[in-house]
C-alpha cells in the first residue's frame, strides 16, 4: 500500500467520486440532462481533521452543500443523475434518473472503516435508489466486497490518481419519496431553481412566447414587434422554467403551452389580436392580475403548476394559522427549514460555496444572522418568482433584487389566506 494511497481523506475521496459518478454535472447550464447533486454540510468546513485542512479545490467540488437526510441519516453525498452503465447492474432504471447516495470513507488514525460505510450506505436504501461505498482501494477487502453484495451496496474503489473502480455494481430499487428526496429531484429537473430560471418578473413575458411562437413569423421579432418584451432569450428559458415549451434543438409547446393558445383563440379570436391586447400592457406596473383579469387567473394557474409555489403556498398558510399572517423572508426560511429544510435551502440560499458555508452550520443547522444579509438569497426566487406571485394576486408585495433586499422587512404574506 503507498503512502500516497494511505493519504487520501474522505474529503478527496467524496470528490474523485463525484467526478466520476457525475462528471457532466452542471445545474447552472446545462438542463438538458437532469442531474442535481449536493455534499454534506461537514465537507464545508476548513478543516477535516485537527491539522488537515480541506483543500479549497476539494471544497469548490464538492460544492454546493446542504444536509440531506435520507433513509436514517444523512449521506455524504446524495443526487440525482443518470448513471453510466457500468454503475449499474441494469441499463434502464425507468423514466426518471436515479436518486444516488454515497458514503464515503478515508485514511483517519485508525484506518478506513469500510465495514460501517457499507453499514451506513445499505441503510440509505430506505429512500435511495442506489447506494455506494467510495473507499481508497488498497484498504477494500474481499469481505468488503461480499457483504456488500449481500446488501447491494455499489463499492467504488479510489486511488491516490483520483481513478475511481467500479469494485461492485448495485441493483436500482424503487423506494418512497420523501419530502427530501422530492426536492432534489426538483433541483435536477427542468423546473429547478438555477440562476438562469426566471431572469423576468412579469407572468406576461412568459405567456407571450408560446403565443409568438405559435403566431407566423419569427418568435423574438414578434415578441419585439408587439412589445411583449425584448429579452428573448430570459422569455424562452422562464417559459420552460413554467412548463410552457420544451427548448431542445427546437423548441415545442407543451399542453400547458397549447392550453395558453386556446385561451388566447377563445379571448381573442387569434393569437395575432391576443399579442396586440399584450402591446397595450407595455410597461404598466398595475398589478397584473387587476390590469387584465381573464390573463392574471391564467397566469396564476400556470404559476401555481410550478413546483415551489404549493409548498410555498401551503406553508404561508400554516404560518398565517399560527398568527402569523405576514412572515418576513427570515421568518418563511426558518419556518420551511424547520418542515423541509432540503427544500427550503434548495429554493432560497445560493448554492455557491462560500455562501452556504455561511448560512449552514457542519451539520446543517441554520444561522440566523446570515439570513439578515440580502446577498446570500436567489435572486429568482425571492426576486422574480416572488414579483409573479404578487402579479397573479397570490402574495402581497413584490420582490426585491438580492442587493436591495432587507429580509427582516421583506413580507412574504398570502393576499387572500383562508
């Protein structure tokens, strides 16, 4: 065994093994193929051993972190992504990707515990879909190994390189859906908060473009032409973010899409006339809604379609049961971390490192006074999102950009609770 085998960390460790069970993992740009995948809140930490400092790299990779629990306890690393085939013991694991997670283990000062990762990882198969051991190889036994296929435990065996071996392939099991695991699965589909999801904050500007889509003519001149907006591209991208379109190589409605063109036909007699009414609307700050009436309910069922919005919905309305009818943003955070805490994480705090290391204790407690700081907020969240849910008469105040925000002042009530 070499001394630089016996060197690896589990920090390097859970980083060769995120390279290799997602190397094209990246939310922010690519959402083509769903893949999300997040580290434990103890790998955010300067240190990982009283002396051993955590490389600076090796946290950037790992990054984001949050706490996840999953099955009874919270893995080092868990995600959502496709597999490569030689992951699996199968090809196909079904319409959705896998829910993954992994423990991992490295050289401490009484050696490598693979038993208890295997131990931990069969334990995550409560709610996962497939588990891993990630161990250095020198120290994985063939009773490792055997125990591990009696469990079905995957076994990845990592070298002072950074090559990661495939030593035991796992079987993918169906398993419940938690509230957890939904949020990740959230973040790696095509509805996930990414920085790109809502770059506007008029519903207006996302129920135009399926209407100049369908329209004869180029979408984005008859976007201009009748001034639904002039940034196409934020248009096209939050029109997906709301299930409207499907933005591959070419862009197609959805039936949630093809219902705004009915609407349109139906109001308006041609989505043409539709498209004119939409010019008459430019820059008006009136509450969408009670602007236009017919086009507002619209725009709040389709707003409501999105994922986050009924669970934001819903908890706004728990609070407001509880007398507290106008939360601030820090009030709404520590209510939903304390109910969903991956969810509420996921939705409202950027995933850059620093960042998290700030708002998140190592074992992924809440700081508080790190919420006070506007900064640390998705902007197309507590921004964009927020000001449609004020335009489709849900919430009571707009948004406000992360570096104006004030979120011990930012109201986040419901307008009509019951």
């Amino acid at each position: 065994m070499s001394s630089a085998t016996r060197s690896l960390s589990e920090p390097q460790v859970l980083a060769h093994t995120k390279r290799r069970l997602f190397p094209t993992e990246d939310v922010e740009s690519d959402r083509s193929s769903p893949s999300y995948v997040v580290a434990d809140t103890q790998f955010s930490q300067a240190e990982w051993l009283p002396g051993r400092p955590i490389d600076p790299a090796i946290r950037n990779c790992l990054a984001p972190f949050n706490h996840v629990r999953i099955g009874g306890g919270y893995p080092d690393l868990v995600g959502v992504g496709p597999l490569e085939a030689d992951l699996l013991t199968v090809d196909r694991v079904g319409d959705e990707p896998p829910l993954i997670a992994v423990e991992a283990k490295g050289y401490a000062s009484d050696g490598v515990d693979t038993r208890r990762g295997i131990v931990q990882a069969y334990d995550r198969l409560h709610e996962a879909n497939a588990a891993y051991l990630a161990a250095p190889a020198d120290a994985i036994a063939e009773t490792d190994r055997t125990l591990a296929r009696e469990l079905n435990v995957g076994v990845l065996g990592v070298d002072s390189a950074g090559d990661v071996d495939v030593l035991e392939t796992p079987r993918i099991v169906g398993n419940r859906t938690t509230t957890e695991a939904t949020a990740l699965r959230f973040q790696a589909g095509a509805q996930g908060v990414a920085n790109a999801s809502f770059g506007l904050n008029h519903p207006k500007n996302y129920l135009g473009y399926p209407l100049a889509h369908y329209a004869d003519g180029d979408t984005g001149t008859l976007l201009a032409e009748y001034d639904v907006v002039g940034a196409v591209t934020d248009a096209r991208r939050g029109a997906e973010f709301l299930g409207l379109i499907e933005d591959g190589p070419r862009v197609e409605l959805t039936s949630l899409g093809h219902e705004v063109v009915r609407f349109a036909r139906s109001r308006c007699g041609s989505v043409t006339a539709a498209l004119e009414e939409f010019q008459e609307w430019y820059r008006s700050r009136t509450r969408f809604v009670d602007l236009a009436p017919e086009w507002g309910q619209l725009a709040r069922r389709i707003v409501f379609e999105y994922p986050a919005t009924e669970l934001l919905v819903t908890e706004l309305q728990t609070m407001h049961d509880d007398w507290q009818p106008e939360p601030t943003l820090v009030d709404l955070v520590e209510h939903m971390h304390e109910l969903h805490p991956t969810f509420a994480v996921e939705l409202f705090v950027r995933s850059d490192e620093a960042v998290r290391g700030r708002v998140l204790t190592e074992d992924g407690r809440l700081r508080s006074a790190a919420l006070e700081d506007g900064s640390v907020y998705h902007s197309p969240t507590v921004f964009q999102l927020k000001a449609m849910l004020y335009h489709t008469g849900i919430l009571t105040e707009r948004g406000s950009e992360p570096n104006r925000l004030e979120p011990t002042e930012d109201v986040w009530a419901l307008r009509e609770p019951v």
